[in-house]
C-alpha cells in the first residue's frame, strides 16, 4: 500500500492542496520526529503532552510521560491523536494576511498497544537507536526493574493526515501589495551543537558514533529539507 | 502574581523536582515558540494540530488551520488543551533506560476565545511582529476580506504547567553501567539559513529589518539555552 487511504477523518478541506498522500512522505516525516505531541481526552478534557518518537514499521512507537491521565486513556484503549510537526520556515509575505509557515506535518488518529514484556524491551531499544543510532551496542542492557517503570505505547499508522508548504512567499495579483517589498522564505533547521560530556567523563574517552550518528543526522535533514533546496543556485 | 497557581491538572507528579512555578520561566518558554500543538475533544476524540502562536500579555495567540473541527470546538467555548515545547537536547546515558532529553515545556489549560473586529486585526499583527519583529510597519494592513478568512484564538495563561529538563546525564551510583562509557548532553538548537528571496524581488531589494530580526532571534535564543551554557568552560 504505497497511498494513505483518505477517511472522513484525514481529508484536509482547507487548503487541500497542500494533503499529501504517499506513504513514503509520511514514512520521510517520522523518520526524521524526534517527539512527537499526543493528545487523548481525559474526563472529558483534552490534554495534550510531549513524547519521544520512534516509527517501527507500520507504527510510531511512543515513550513519555505517565502523568496527567494519558496513560490511563491509552491502558483503557481509548482513541489518542498524535501530532508530528517539523517547522521548515518562515514565510515573509507583502501583506499581514499572506504571511505562513513552511512546514510538513503529521496526524495520527488511532487507538495505542501499552507493550509489554520482550516487544516493550525491544520497542524501548528501538527508541534509543533512532535517537541515537546504534546507542543499545554501547550500553548495558535494561534491567527488569528498569522495564517495569517504563511505558512504552505502540500507535499503528493507519489513519494519518499528511500536510506540506514547501513554497515561496504566495503573491495574488492586484492585491495592493507593494512590489518593491522583500518577500520570501527565512529557512529554519535543527542543528546539533557540539556534545557536551559529564564530569565524570574521562578524558582519554572519546565522543562514541552513537552521538556522531545522532549529529549527522541533523546535517542531512537540512540537506534534504525543501526551504533549504530553494537557496541553491 | 510571580508563580503559576498549581491546580490538580497541573501538578506534575512524575518527576516532579522539574514543575517549574516561575511565570517568568512561563513567559520565556512562550516568547521563544512559533508553533503550538492545540488539542481539542471533537466528536468525542481527541484532535491535535500546529498553529502558529504568540504571547500577548497573560495570553497566548493562536493561528491556524480551521479544519478538523478545531474551529467548532473553540466556537463552542469548549475546553482546549496546548502544548509549547523546546527540546535542547539528547540526553546520552549510559544505560538505554537512563536516556532522555533536555526540554522546556509548557502545557495550557483554558477555553479559548474567537477573536473578532478590531481584537482579531490586533491580534494578527501581533502574530506577525512576534514571527518577523517589525514586519506589520514594511507591509500594507490586511483588508476587510482578509480578515474575515483569518481565525485567531485567544486563550487566558491561567493554568498552565511548566516542566522543565536541563541537566547532565542521570548516573545512578551501582546499577551495573560501565563508566568507561561516554556519557553527556547532544544539545540542539532550532537556527535560520540565510532568507531566500522570491523570484520577482528586484535585485536591489535587501532583506528587510523584520526577517534580520527574526534570525537574530534565533542566534540569541542558542545562547541562551541551559544546554549551550553546559558546553562552555
């Protein structure tokens, strides 16, 4: 199945143009998620929170926070939404109205798995090596204990909604807008800095490739980012 | 009033030492944001979405997509649930389940108002200078028709949690983790890429004040993270 199938739910109606709906866009999105904002209803209220993502196959395997109900909601398989949004940049427009964002974003509609037992230790290890790739040969192994604090949620991709602006600055014409105004796309990227090592670090052990992994990976995400092919010559 | 009040849907009780009461810190984590993830129940289901976002006194602004029935449920005075987050790095533990990241992070309860006539032109000016400082004096005002098409929420800043990670790597005394392992922080910071002019901006046309002072915002907001100020000797 190389196409998101389109629901009731996922249809974008306003500026629809911008729904994509290739599986491999989506795939390109998580890929590339570090958190991920997922919301369930408790007591009849929203609540919306933080987590770190990982897409494993056709999921996104989800580790966050236990509180303000959303485990709960999620253990009593209760419909969730997840949210993951990668901000490319701002669009400078000549009018207030005409200024937007160049984003690509996705939305997951689903009910999520609370794993347990091996698929929990092997979700949690899948975690730590999209962040960090290859992380799990460079550590021990988690611990029984350790797995019992940890709650890791498994959401399958099947009803997602896709939605990209990757375009210059949107210009109508005889608008009464000033064409000797500057308009364009301020491009914005995730970098990674320098890593910074504990004080208990000694200094004869160097940065491992897990961290050089993780650091490249923001290089390359801003390579391949669409605001960023436009300032190419 | 210096701190946030604590409500029950505020009190954070998983790790709890990082609730951060300051409304200061509040207002600095909102002043940095462009986006917000905004929740709402509709149809019984949770939807979360990305809106554009700036704080406005006690207040958060909020400008975004009018599908999913978001705009309905704002219109019908319903609870909504949004959540800022920074993320600053990846905590680099030496054991898969001590991984982490450092993040500020904010979460709103509140029911949000639709603004209209002259409160909605304010408030989509002020979205707009919050993004591009400045940028409402080099761009004619919106139209009538303009505003019309434009959905703008105001939702009050009165119960919120903070919570907030900017530390070292965790390292438990005896949990079997091999020191001689790297540990640390891989801090990441959002930056913008040099502005990439539309086709039809003359050559003479320089990058304006306003997109100068969005990327300065950046830069400034790199030096200022608790993750950069662990890199420095």
């Amino acid at each position: 199945m190389t196409e998101l199938p389109i629901t009731a739910r996922t249809r974008i109606h306003r500026l629809s143009e911008r729904q994509a709906v290739e599986r491999q866009t989506l795939m390109a999105i998580l890929d590339e998620a570090l958190i991920a904002h997922v919301a369930a209803v408790v007591d009849g209220v929203p609540v919306v929170l933080p987590f770190a993502c990982a897409r494993d196959g056709n999921a996104l395997l989800l580790h966050g926070s236990t509180g303000a109900g959303l485990l709960r909601a999620c253990a009593e398989a209760q419909p969730i939404c997840v949210a993951v949004t990668h901000l490319d940049g701002l669009v400078v427009a000549r009018s207030v109205f005409d200024n937007s964002m160049n984003y690509r974003s996705a939305v997951i509609f689903g009910i999520a798995q609370v794993l347990t037992g091996e698929d929990k230790e092997q979700a949690l290890n899948r975690l730590v090596d999209h962040l960090l790739p290859g992380r799990t040969s460079e550590v021990r192994p988690s611990t029984a204990k350790e797995l019992a604090a940890t709650l890791v949620l498994r959401l399958p991709l099947d009803e997602v909604s896709v939605k990209i602006r990757a375009e210059p600055a949107t210009t109508s014409p005889d608008d009464g807008e000033n064409r000797r105004v500057w308009a364009g796309v301020l491009p914005i990227h995730q970098i990674a800095a320098a890593p910074v090592p504990t004080a208990d670090v000694a200094e004869l052990i160097s940065v491992p490739r897990s961290v050089h992994a993780a650091a490249r990976r923001f290089i390359a995400n801003a390579d391949a980012s669409p605001a960023d092919d436009q300032e190419r010559p």
